[in-house]
C-alpha cells in the first residue's frame, strides 16, 4: 500500500487549499480509489477468511 503517498496527499487536500490540482482529486477519486478499495478488501479477505468475528467473508 502507498500509505505515505495517501497521507501525503491527505495533508495537501487540508493544507493547501487553492494550490489543489482539481483534475488529481478527481483521477484519484474515480481511479485510484476504487482501485484501492478492491486492494484493501483482498487483503482483509486473506488475513480474515471468516469476516469480521466469524461472520461470514469479506464482501466486495
């Protein structure tokens, strides 16, 4: 995961308000996001194949 890279960018979205590159939020939005989301899930698929306390798998 590029975690420094999402706080990075984290920080710029709160600190630097009209220095904002508005097409990168919304690339990250519509890409990188849902893109990460997919990553997230899979890794919680593989480290708790039963779900949150054994209920049942992770769903997408």
């Amino acid at each position: 995961m590029p975690w420094r890279e999402i706080i990075g960018f984290r920080h710029r979205v709160v600190h630097d308000y009209f220095g904002i590159d508005l097409d990168a939020v919304w690339r990250i939005a519509t890409v990188e996001l849902p893109r990460l989301h997919a990553d997230v899930i899979a890794i919680l698929a593989e480290e708790f194949p039963e779900g949150p306390s054994g209920q049942g798998a992770v769903s997408k």
